[in-house]
C-alpha cells in the first residue's frame, strides 16, 4: 500500500504553471498541478490516455473540445476524452488539481 498527502508541500512559480508527477507507473499516471491566480495551461490533449481532472483547492476555467470556457471549483472532477483539446486558467486564486491517466504515454514518431 501506498499513501500519498497531495495537499503536502505545494510549489508554485511565478513564471509558470508546476506540474509533479505523484505516481507514475505503467498502468498509471497522477500529476498534481499548482497554478498562480491568472496563470494558464495552453490548449493541448493527451493523445495515450482519457484525462480525469479533480479540483482540490481554487476556481478555475476549464475549455471544452469547443473551446468554451466554463468555471469550475473544488471538489468538482472533469473529463477529457482522448485526443480532446482543452486549456486551463486560474482565477483570482490559487488553482490545485490532479490529473488522471491511463497508462504511460504512448511514443510520439
């Protein structure tokens, strides 16, 4: 068994968002992201895996595959299917999340 505190020791950084990978094997991805108010994640996907998004501390914008924008808070869990474009943004306050995924990425060529 294992056991993880992912509210322990958070980091931030002025110049960007931090992103820690908290478990990482093969059937398994948890990455814990720390975002300063107004800080953003470009638009991206995952192209290996579904993302699962749980909400821990702040609000934040969270795009959809259309790129609109809905504000999401705590305790709220979002999903990305694979390949599906999204972009996040902080807002008046410190947004910390994990991120959910299946497996390890697959090679890009």
């Amino acid at each position: 068994m294992k056991s993880f505190d992912i509210l322990n020791d958070l980091k931030f950084n002025e110049g960007h968002p931090v992103a820690e990978s908290i478990l990482a094997d093969k059937d398994t991805r948890l990455i814990r992201f720390s975002l300063l108010p107004g800080q953003h994640i470009k638009e991206h996907s995952s192209p290996s895996s579904p993302v699962y998004i749980i909400i821990l501390r702040g609000r934040g914008l969270f795009s959809d595959e259309r790129g609109d924008m809905k504000e999401y808070g705590v305790s709220t869990c979002i999903q990305y299917d694979r390949d599906e474009n999204h972009s996040i943004q902080a807002l008046n306050e410190e947004l910390v999340f994990l991120a959910l995924l299946k497996g390890t990425p697959r090679k890009m060529v």
